[in-house]
C-alpha cells in the first residue's frame, strides 16, 4: 500500500519551474530516500506535500485522500509531520517545553476545562507531560530537558526537532537533511535512531539527505531529482549504479 502519491507535481515560480511533472510513490512502513544535487527542488517537494508552497499543476496523494493546497496546520493534522533543513525550535524555551508545546496538539478539553480545572484538564496533562518526557527519553534528551532549546550542541538540536514532530502523532515523517553539519559517528547514531524510531512508532518515513551513506544504509527506496525533474527510482543498489546518476553527481558519463 502507497502512503503517499505525487502524480504530475509541479510548481512554477513566475517563468521559473522547480518542478516539473513528478510522479513518486512512498510505501506504507517504509524508509524512502529523495535525493540529489543541490537545488534540485527536494525541499520545494517536501513544501508541496505540507502546504508550504501551492501546488501548480498535479495532486498530492494521502492515504488515498487529495490533500492537494491544504493549509499546513491541516497536513498536520492528517497524519503528515516535518523537520526543517534550516532548524526550526522555540530557541528561548526549553528542551522540554518545546516538545511539551508539540504534545498539545492531543489535547482534547476545552478552554473552560483548563480555566476551571476540570478533572478532564488533569487527567490530560498529566498524560501530555508523561508523553513529552517519553519523547526526551527515546531521543536521549531526557538529560538536557531544562536546557535552553538554543543553547543545545547543533546534532542535539536536530533530535529536538524530530521529537517535536514525533509529538504530533504523525503517520508519515518527513526529514529534511537531518545529519547537516553532524560528524560521522553522529550520522551512524542517527541513522539507528530512525530506524528505530519508524519501528517504535509504526510510522512512514520519507527523508531528504546529502549523507550517501546515511541514505544508501537505511532507505529501501530512493527517487533522485535534478533540475527538479525525476531522473531515476529504485533500490539502493539500483541508484548507486544508474549512469544517470553518477553524471548528475559527478558531471561525467558512468
């Protein structure tokens, strides 16, 4: 079963195309790849799929629903969360309020409920908080949870980001190059991080990332795109020894 459809997807900028007729399907469960050269349109896809940006031409496909041009607040609320390439965070509140925030999302009492303190209010809350703390804990932050959201180490910064988005439920993760500016024993610990982050939480992951052997060691499929056009699909292996691939990485014939 496919997740996500993108069929025919294309965004315009004045006289400029992004992209330009994307077909690309994700697989329910899976760890899929979307990568290329830089400015190849990955982000401007991932902003397509949120609502970001609106789609010119072509539909987006999920869970067999058109969510095509929804508002961004309405993708999430459908199943769909993100990370961002440049971080995004609440950096003047901590480590655990940030999360906490994102947790409130599930809430389901009302404004009148929290001013009374109704029991309903309580009960929530306290269930929120045991939720954020959870998060903080399989993302090893547990330790730096009244830290300043600003003052955490950069790769910290990014596991505080895939936390927030955890918080909101989702069924299909997306991650925008989540090891930018990590060293490689922070690749490799993330890379076990989502992985078992997509088998603790029963979710779909589709992610964006420079690191080859990031992508290569944990995707089952990848899509490559340049100049916003899709140039190859398949298996890792398949990707590694497409000759179109190698010229668009390394601008020579494979």
């Amino acid at each position: 079963m496919n997740i996500l459809e993108l069929s025919g997807l294309t965004k315009k900028f004045g006289g400029l195309t992004a992209v330009g007729n994307v077909d690309f399907k994700v697989k329910k469960d899976s760890i899929t790849g979307l990568i290329g050269p830089n400015g190849a349109g990955k982000t401007t896809i991932f902003n397509l799929i949120t609502g970001v940006y609106k789609v010119s031409e072509g539909k987006v496909i999920f869970c067999n629903k058109n969510i095509t041009n929804k508002e961004p607040y309405q993708i999430a609320e459908i199943g769909i969360t993100r990370t961002f390439q440049n971080i995004r965070l609440f950096k003047r509140l901590s480590v655990y309020e940030n999360v906490l925030i994102a947790c409130h999302k599930n809430a389901s009492y009302s404004i009148l409920d929290s001013i009374l303190m109704m029991p309903k209010y309580k009960r929530e809350e306290k269930q929120l908080k045991l939720q954020a703390n959870e998060l903080l804990e399989i993302m090893g932050l547990s330790d730096r949870r009244e830290l300043i959201a600003n003052n955490l180490p950069y790769g910290l910064q990014r596991r505080l980001e895939i936390a927030r988005a955890l918080a909101l439920k989702p069924q299909l993760l997306l991650l925008d190059e989540p090891a930018a500016g990590m060293n490689p024993d922070e690749t490799e610990q993330l890379m076990l991080l989502i992985d078992d982050v997509r088998k603790k939480f029963q979710l779909t992951v589709l992610i964006i990332e420079h690191h080859m052997d990031l992508v290569m060691g944990i995707c089952e499929e990848i899509m490559v795109l340049n100049f916003g056009c899709k140039l190859a699909e398949g298996t890792p292996y398949d990707i590694q020894n497409n000759p179109k691939v190698i010229e668009a990485y390394l601008g020579v014939e494979g």
